[in-house]
C-alpha cells in the first residue's frame, strides 16, 4: 500500500497568483511558510523556515485567490507531484509541489501575525478532489456540546 499525503499548516508568502488553463480550468499558484523549532544538543533554541509550493484547481483555486492573502494563516492538505519541463537552455528543471486537496483559512479574516491562540471565529472551509467540485462551507467553532443529532454519519 502506498500513500502520498501532505499536510501543512503555515502562511501565505505572497497573494495566490491564479489563470486560466486553454482547457478552460483554473488553477491558482501561491507558496506558504511553515517554521520549526527545536534546541540543539548545547540548549540553544533553533529555527528553520520551510517554504512550500502549492498548486490548486478548479473551485477551490477560485476560493484561493479571491480570499487568500500574503500573511494569512491556512492548513492545507492535498498529496505531492513533481513536475519536469525543457529549459530554454536546454537544460532539465524540476518542480515539486502540494497539489491541494483541502484548504482551511485560520486565524480570523485579518491575521497576518501570529496569534497568542487559536481563533475561535468563523473559519472557511474549501475542499476539492479531482472527480468532484469544491464544497464550501462556514462552520462557527464555539464551546457548544456538540448533539449527537447533528453528526451528518
């Protein structure tokens, strides 16, 4: 069995760029950063930022770019693909990115800092599959007990 599964949280580096394939689809480009932390053996606290390359299409490439900002904070869950293409110089370049399947906005709809916690305001979700087109939602998260009446399964 294999599996090809990615699962980041992080910030947008830059607004999501999107076009439209000659296919008619839309596909939405954008880079987030995610950022780990760790001390090293003599205690000394380390860091190191990760960038990421994202790609995502159809519905929710359109969610993408018109909500997404530089800065925001997302989750996005989708699976690995790695690209080849020609140079002009003839030369053989490589690209791999997260193909997204899923994408959640996090933080309220300004954040662009770091929050002391997380928010406990609306969040956007986005999903997508490549037979099936996007479901948008927008869940409330509250203290409320959930009922087991309200469990869709």
């Amino acid at each position: 069995m294999d599996l090809n599964k990615v699962m980041l949280i992080g910030r947008l580096t830059a607004d999501p760029e999107s076009r439209t394939t000659p296919q008619g689809q839309i596909v939405a480009n954008f880079s987030i950063a995610t950022n780990r932390v760790w001390k090293d053996q003599q205690g000394t606290q380390q860091d190191r930022t990760e960038f990421h390359n994202i790609v995502a299409w159809r519905k929710l490439a359109e969610i993408c770019a018109q909500y997404l900002k530089k800065g925001r904070q997302i989750y996005i869950e989708g699976h690995l693909q790695t690209r080849s293409w020609d140079g002009q110089d003839g030369k053989k370049n490589y690209r791999t990115e997260v193909v997204a399947d899923n994408m959640i906005m996090l933080g309220s709809k300004n954040d662009s800092a770091p929050a002391a916690r997380p928010a406990v305001s609306p969040a956007m979700t986005a999903t997508t599959s490549t037979n099936a087109p996007a479901a948008v939602t927008s869940t409330p998260v509250s203290d409320e007990e959930i009922r087991i009446e309200d469990i869709p399964f």
